[in-house]
C-alpha cells in the first residue's frame, strides 16, 4: 500500500553518482565496493530512498529530531568497512507515528511520540531476544542503518522526514521528556546507562569511573550520578573538570599527572571507558579497581584490540569487558530515569537541513556534548 509521504534523506552517496570525471569501469568498482570516504565532509545529498518492504508488525515514524552519533560519521567514511551507499545515517531518532501495522507491539498508536536507537531488528525467537538481550541476538541485530533485513532492503537512518522500524524497537518516549534531550540518549545514553545498570552502579557497585569525558563520558557522569552512584571522572585533560564536577563527578582524576594511578589505587567498583585511544594503559586503569572490580569498555579503539597484562587482573582480581547499546527494557528504564531525575542532555542544536554544517563542524571541533537534527517543518506540524 502507498503512503501519500516519500521516504527522503539526507544520503551519503557513491562517488560515481557525484562525479563523472571517474572512467566506467572504476565507476562501477566503486559502486560495487560502497567506498566514498568523503561522504562524512558535508557532502550529503537529499534525495529518495527505499523503505524496508512494510510488515504489519511495523510501524512507520514522522521525525522531528535525529541525535548525531560519531557512528554515523565512521560509517559514512567507511571506517568500519565499506558502506553499502547510498544511505541515511542516524540511529538517535524521535517523532510520532503516522502509520501502525495491525499486528503492532500492544499499547502503540497513531499519534504516539516514539524513539529508535541503534538497533532496529533482530529474530526475537531465539533465547537470547525473549530474555531482553536483543542486542545479542544469535541470528546478529539488525542495526537502524546498513543493516540488511530478511527481504534484501537496507535500512536507513534518521538524517531525513520519515523512517519505518519493527514495532519492537519504536520506544515510547515518557511525557515531560524533552524530544531533542531524549534523541541523542537512544544510542549515546543508552550505551553507557546499560553497563551502569548491569553492572550494578549505585548499588553494588557505589564508587564508579567514566574515562573520556565526551559525547558518551557526558551521559556516563549523568546517568551514574542519577543512579545514586560516588561517580569519578577521568580525562587526560584539565580543562574538562568543570563541566565534569557540573554534570554530577565528586572527584576529578587527570591521567596527564604523574602516578595518577597509584595515587588513586583501589577506589573504584566499576569503570565504564568510553576511549577510543589505541594506547589506552588498560594496567593503569585496572589498578584503580578494587578486588572484583569491573572495567567495561563501550568506546572501540579503531584497532580493534585490548592489550592488558595477565599479572594485572590476576594479582588485582578484577575483570575487563566490554558492552554493547542496550536492550528496549533497557531504553525505556532510561528515558522514565531521564524524566523522573530531569536529566538535561548537554547539547548543540542545527536545522535538519543544515546536516552538512554539523558534520563539518563535528569533524573540525567536535561537540559539546552531543548534536541535535531539528526537523523544523515537522515540528511545527506537532504545535
């Protein structure tokens, strides 16, 4: 059944349908590889795309804000593989639904503020998906853009007017949650508040470390704190403590000082790192845990690896892991503490048609703490 709305967004396309000063034959190379690192530099199109084939277990979502996740900008540039282009990005998206499928998840309808994170499918028949870990499901998640559903299509992200999802990972977003404060939870809040949560902050775990204090550290430091947790930032750099002891730190460790860990020995319960540093001094880290100490990762150092000596787990006796977005149980758990302890995602706003211009200003100066795509011409429509 047609809709009387088109599915457009703002792509990262091929080179090939951008240029055509390349010969046919390396055109066609390049379209069959998906490569167009440059994609990333403001260089997105608008244009139409394919939705997933409708389902009625589907719903399909009017969107009025899209969060921009340094996901969004390593897959178009192709940084964790080739990118299956043309494609939408962004996986942090808020709006209202304007279309249900008969066999819809209960309790949604027409008119209903939602959110989808990450993740926008999985079996949900396998063990793992009916115990709430759908982000472990043993058929592999479906992510909300570049991943393949069970027809063929590619699903695309939130850089656009409309985006159709699985009923299951359209999550209602609670009154009194603002919808531009909730966007950039639904992937970079959800990231760390999953590992705070079963990891057992504020409970069995009081004292509690976030290395890297950014986009994902910010929503560490918040969450911990709302979670009732003692919470301990760690940064390389001074000049974040304030913003770090404003957003609910108690204390400030500067691993640019000389024997900051030794000084800071067995203080912790829990580290959440959200570093993407390839020479992160995992040992280093470690030793501020206490016995039975957790340190879970969330950032991916673009090599791939954890490098960490034997002697210092054993003679300390803690553990190192690592966690992966959250689960729908999880989402809604965070956006009803996000209402309830009015957390305030520390964001930069831009016009959905100004995308460009933020991911210019994202690669050039990065942001403080998050951005927000507002779709205006939706959002007066919601008024």
């Amino acid at each position: 059944m047609s809709t009387d709305y088109k599915f457009q967004g703002w792509m990262g396309e091929p080179i090939s349908t951008q240029s055509h000063m390349y010969g046919i034959r390396f055109a066609r190379l390049i379209l069959l590889s998906g490569l167009d690192k440059d994609s990333h530099k403001g260089n997105l199109v608008w244009k139409e795309f394919e939705p997933k084939t409708w389902e009625e277990t589907d719903v399909d979502i009017k969107i009025t804000h899209c969060g921009i996740c340094a996901s969004d900008v390593h897959t178009l540039s192709s940084g964790w593989g080739p990118t299956p282009y043309p494609i939408c990005v962004g996986h942090e998206v808020v709006g209202t639904i304007v279309r249900i499928g008969s066999k819809a998840e209960a309790g949604l309808k027409i008119g209903d503020r939602v959110g989808v994170g990450a993740q926008c499918g999985s079996c949900l028949s396998c063990h793992r998906c009916k115990t709430d870990m759908e982000q472990y499901c043993d058929q592999g998640q479906i992510f909300t853009y570049t991943g393949r559903y069970p027809d063929g299509t590619i699903s695309q992200g939130g850089y656009g007017d409309y985006i159709r999802v699985p009923s299951h990972f359209a999550i209602p977003i609670p009154e009194g949650l603002p919808s531009d404060v909730a966007a950039p939870m639904l992937c970079g809040g959800i990231t760390v508040y999953s590992p705070l949560k079963h990891n057992g902050a504020g409970t069995t775990a009081k004292n509690v470390g976030i290395v890297g204090i950014g986009g994902l550290g910010h929503f560490g430091l918040l969450f911990a704190k709302a979670m009732g947790a003692e919470v301990t930032a760690i940064s390389h750099s001074e000049k974040k403590k304030a913003d770090a002891l404003e957003m609910g730190a108690t204390h400030f460790i500067n691993t640019s000082e000389q024997d900051w860990d030794q000084k800071n020995k067995r203080t912790l319960d829990l580290i959440i790192s959200t570093s993407n540093d390839e020479s992160i001094p995992f040992d280093k880290y470690l030793n501020l845990l206490k016995p039975y100490g957790r340190m879970v990762l969330v950032g991916v150092p673009s090599n791939w690896k954890v490098e960490v000596g034997l002697w210092t787990l054993l003679i300390n006796g803690v553990f190192i892991g690592a966690s992966a977005i959250g689960t729908p149980v999880d989402i809604r758990e965070m956006l009803e503490l996000a209402a309830k302890q009015n957390i305030k995602t520390w964001i930069e706003p831009y016009p959905m048609d100004k995308v460009n211009d933020a991911l210019n200003d994202f690669n050039e100066r990065g942001m403080r703490y998050r951005a927000v795509l507002y779709n205006h011409k939706h959002i007066e429509e919601e008024k």
